[in-house]
C-alpha cells in the first residue's frame, strides 16, 4: 500500500496529523494518515451536495477524526449517510456512510495542505453529467473503486 500512498503524495507511516478547515474559518478539523489513496466522486448526491460536478474525499480513520474549533452542522443525506458542512459558510467537510464503521471521509479540498494528497482515480463515473468526461489518464469506476 505504500507505492499507493506514495503515488497519492502522502506516506501513510507519517505520525504528523493533518488539518483542515472550512472556507470561513469557524469550523476546524484534525485527522491521521489517510486509510486509502484519494478519489474524485462523480455520484449525484456528492455533485448536488457541493454544487459541482465532482467531489475530492480522503479516507481516515473515524477514531482519529475530531473538529477542533466549532462544531459543523449534519445533514443525514439517505438512511445510510451523514454528511457534516458548516452553519456559517456551508462548506461540505465530511461524509459517514453507515456500512463503512470507523471512516470518514474528508473533502479533500478542506485539508490545510490540499495539493499533498493527489486523487488517483475516478468514481461513480456512471453519474458523472455528460460534459463531464476526465481525460486526466486516471482509473475510471462506473460506481466504487475495482467496479462494484
């Protein structure tokens, strides 16, 4: 998993926590290594969510995930989701899905140090708007990583 990681910019072995933060400020979070490389969403909840036509998320460890300044709001987005942003500015910061215990995904954007962590593939490509076809060379899911 380390050649992975070191495709996606981040060692996985690194004891330095990361960091990130909404777009105002208000709302601030601390997190361990990532669990698995980065990706960029194309579903249409994600899409509709952050009004854009992809989301970024990192995996981390939930145990290791707290907010460090305000509290986000929650949103439960289905039965199997919630979903966290911020009651001042409405940025979206984190992702639980209820079958995935001890993760949480993070918008990858909102990491203090963003540009450490490059996406390595593509998913729910299936969802993805028809203007929307990546030509970055990066794998392609129809839904979740390896195509399920």
């Amino acid at each position: 998993m380390s050649e992975v990681y070191g495709r996606a910019g981040l060692d996985a072995s690194s004891a330095a926590p990361l960091t990130g933060r909404c777009f105002c400020g208000a709302v601030r979070y601390r997190c361990g290594a990532p669990l698995y490389p980065a990706t960029l969403c194309h579903c249409e909840s994600c899409r509709r969510i952050a009004g854009a036509h992809l989301v970024a998320w990192l995996t981390v460890s939930e145990p290791q995930f707290r907010f460090t300044a305000a509290a986000p709001l929650e949103l439960i987005s289905s039965s199997a989701v919630r979903r966290t942003f911020c009651g001042r500015c409405g940025t979206p910061l984190t992702y639980r899905h209820a079958g995935r215990a001890g993760e949480v995904d993070v918008t990858l954007a909102t990491l203090d140090e963003a540009s450490s962590a490059a996406p390595i593939d593509h998913v729910w490509m299936e969802d993805a708007l028809a203007w929307d076809q990546p030509r970055d060379g990066l794998p392609q899911w129809p839904r979740t990583r390896g195509g399920a």
